[in-house]
C-alpha cells in the first residue's frame, strides 16, 4: 500500500435503528477500542450479540463458559453471548498425540531461541487443526446468529480478534530486550523474525488477527445474503494501525511507533478487507492511534505520539473542554513542571533525526535500531519521571479521548461506506471531541 485514506470530515449516518444487530466478534475483557462502537449501537437502540473465546483447562483444553462465566461476560457486554469457543490462532492446537507449538518451543532459553528450528511440516498440521476447529465453531456461532437477525435487518460485525504470541517462557525476557532494550540491553527485531520462533510468531500473527476476519465474511455469507435479500446492509469493521498523522511542525504528518511486530498482520488485515471490498461486502480496517492498554505497555514508547493530541484539541476549534483537557493533563505532573514543556520535548523528540528517519510509510514495519532504542526509550522514561504518580500518567488520559472519538467516527462511517481502509488520524479525532464536547 502506497497511499491512505483518512477521515476528514465528521460522519453523521443514520443508518443503523432499534432492531438492527450488532455483532462483536471477539470477547469484551476490558475497556478498549471497542467499546465506543458498542456505546453507539446501544444508543442506536441495536440489539448487542456476542462471542466467547472460550477458556482453558488446567491440561489446556478449551472449553465453553460455564453458567457463571457466562453471566458475567454478557453482563458485560450488555447483550447476548454465543457460548462456543472461538479462540483463534494454532499455538496450543495439534493432531492426536502430537506436540503444539508451544510445546514445541518448550526448549528455549535467552541463550539458544536464536539457533532453535521448527519443524514446519509439524507446524503447519498444528495450523489446519487450529483453523479446521475455529471454522466449525465460527459455522455453529453464525447459524445461532442468525436466528438473532430479523429480515430486513441492518447487521454491524466488529472483528476485535488480535494477537497470538505463543505462550513461551523465553519470550517475554526477549520481548523485553527487543521492545524495552537500550544500550547493552537493545536486541534487534529482526534477529527475532529471522529465527523460527519470530516465524512462528508472524504465522499465529496472521491468524489470529488477519485471517479470522476472513473466515467471518464467509461465516456470515448466509446472514449477509438473507439480510440483503429483505432490504438490510451488512457492514464489517476491524481495528488496524498502520501509524498516525499528528502534529509535527504545525503540520499532521504520518508517524508510528517502531518496531511493530504485529505490523504484517495488520497489512494482511488490510488486504483482507480490500479483496472482501473488491467482491462488493463492506468491509473496512480503520487504522486507529496509539494509545496505551495493557497490551501495548510491552512496548516503551508508543505512547509519545498521544502528546500532540493535546495540540490538535486546539488546532481543531476546541474551546473551553479542550482547555480544561490541558488543564487536567498539567495537574497530573510534579509542581513545577509546565506541560508545555514536555509538549516541546515531544516535539524536539519527533524532529530529531534519528525519529524522523522512521517517518517512512513504504517500507514500514522498518525494524528497530539502537539509535532509536535510545533516543524514544529515554524520551519516554523522562516523560514518566515528571509525572506525580507512575500510576496517573497523561498518557492514560488521552488514550480515553481516543477511545472516546473513534467509536462515534467508526459507528457512522462504516455506514457511509468510505474504503477498505481508513486512517483516523488525531485531526478527525480532535474534530469528533470537540464536537461531542461544544
């Protein structure tokens, strides 16, 4: 992909009303990207429809929720669960009396993941298992959906699934050198996806956040079909990120954080979508912001780009709310510290050469570097340093702004049906919060 398509202006669709459906494929834990979708499908008056991953034993089956679980999940959702297990991805699937992946991995240390290989005929029967399992549950999940959709009906799916990095004891102390490391610390992403545990890793990537969207689409043919026939519209949304525009120099210019190890899955994600666009079903991959979730912690410095948010509330016509947002973001910092200042910081940070040199969009996901590990790592150890408490970082406050704008802006875009692909950029996101907070 050479160019993008970015949301500029705020969309206002009516589409979806009281009866319509929509779907979350994928399980609700926490507070995430998500549940802006589901806070406007419930304002809708939409009827909310849910999956389960499932869970696993203590020998690593998976199995359904039981009643208690149950309960909990769709108290949580607010809505109906399918309780099938769908998890995605191969990692702990096998043949009959066979090793999975993981087990496979089992014999890895910091000192020989480096020299470890896969055998990858082994591999692969580990994969058709896993993905012959996630398809039969995906058929008996979408027959009881579909006794869920009225003719007529508009039906919204919400593909949330992500992930899939092998549950291997060597991995989070090479995760830590790679995503954490600097100086004598830094590894290099790419001695990681040139051995066979990066390959598997891309290979799970793949399925777990690519390859499931596709097996919804065809999951849901008969939904979408029967639907279509009786006067609905069937749409598809799915999170991506592919870097984000924000303000550098006074200007919105494309950024992103390096090294993103999920990235070829998110492009596969997006080609998904574009082949599901080209055969005329509206799928579409928005490539949402950074923000800071318990996953993405893992990765020191992806938050620096939710900074210039604070700008872009300005820049974007935001009046009284958006001074009280930088009011709250200065209250969060040690007594003398002036949130300017750390704006500047941001800015010198995203100027410098070693940063800039990583503004490539054609060759991303660019592997890391020393340089880089050191000037971002410090930069966002010094960002947290300034704050009162580690635990209330300003970080964490704009990434609830984000969360807050793209529900709204994904809800009634995905109703226009723009593109396969959509950037929304921290311009959009300024105008939707300033919008919804005149």
């Amino acid at each position: 992909m050479t160019d993008r398509t970015s949301l500029r202006h705020l969309p206002h669709s009516d589409l979806y009303r009281q009866g319509d459906v929509f779907v979350l494929f994928g399980e609700l834990f926490g507070r995430g990207y998500v549940n802006g979708l589901i806070d406007e499908a419930r304002r809708a008056g939409m009827t909310i429809v849910g999956i389960t991953v499932g869970r696993r034993d203590d020998d690593g089956k998976l199995r359904e929720l039981t009643t208690e679980e149950h309960a909990e999940a769709e108290a949580k959702l607010g809505g109906r669960i399918i309780n099938v297990p769908m998890m995605a991805g191969f990692d702990l699937d096998a043949p009959p009396g066979e090793q999975n992946p993981t087990e496979l991995l089992s014999g890895l240390t910091l000192k020989n993941w480096q020299d470890e290989t896969l055998d990858w005929d082994k591999v692969e029967a580990c994969r058709q298992v896993g993905v012959q399992r996630f398809t039969a549950s995906a058929a008996i999940v979408m027959n009881e959906i579909d006794k869920l959709v009225p003719d007529g009906a508009n039906v919204l799916f919400a593909h949330t699934m992500a992930g899939g990095i092998p549950r291997v004891k060597a991995f989070l102390a090479i995760a830590n050198r790679i995503y954490k490391g600097a100086g004598e610390r830094f590894m290099s992403s790419r001695a990681l996806l040139d051995s066979d545990l990066g390959k598997l890793i891309l290979m799970n990537f793949d399925e777990v956040t690519a390859n499931t969207l596709h097996h919804l689409i065809h999951a849901s043919s008969a939904i979408r079909e029967r639907a279509e026939r009786s006067g609905g519209q069937v749409r598809y949304t799915a999170y991506g990120y592919h870097g984000t525009e924000i303000l550098i120099d006074g200007q919105y210019q494309w950024q992103t954080y390096t090294n993103y190890t999920q990235g070829y899955a998110k492009m596969r994600l997006e080609s998904v979508a574009e082949a599901a666009w080209a055969k005329g079903i509206s799928a579409t991959v928005y490539n949402c912001p950074e923000i800071r979730t318990n996953s993405s912690d893992l990765f020191v410095g992806v938050e620096l780009s939710l900074f210039p948010l604070l700008t872009a509330l300005k820049k974007e016509g935001g009046g009284a709310w958006a001074q009280q947002q930088w009011e709250i973001c200065q209250g969060l910092l040690e007594d003398g510290v002036s949130l300017q200042s750390l704006l500047d910081r941001i800015e010198a940070y995203n100027n410098d050469a070693t940063s800039a040199s990583f503004r490539n969009f054609a060759a991303w996901p660019m592997d890391n570097t020393p340089a880089l590990a050191d000037v971002m790592i410090s930069t966002s150890q010094d960002m947290t340093k300034l704050h009162k408490d580690r635990k209330e970082l300003i970080t964490d406050h704009l990434s609830s702004l984000v969360l807050e704008g793209t529900g709204p802006l994904m809800f009634h875009a995905t109703a226009e049906k723009i593109a396969p692909v959509v950037w929304l950029n921290h311009d959009i996101i300024a105008k939707q919060l300033n919008a919804l907070h005149p």
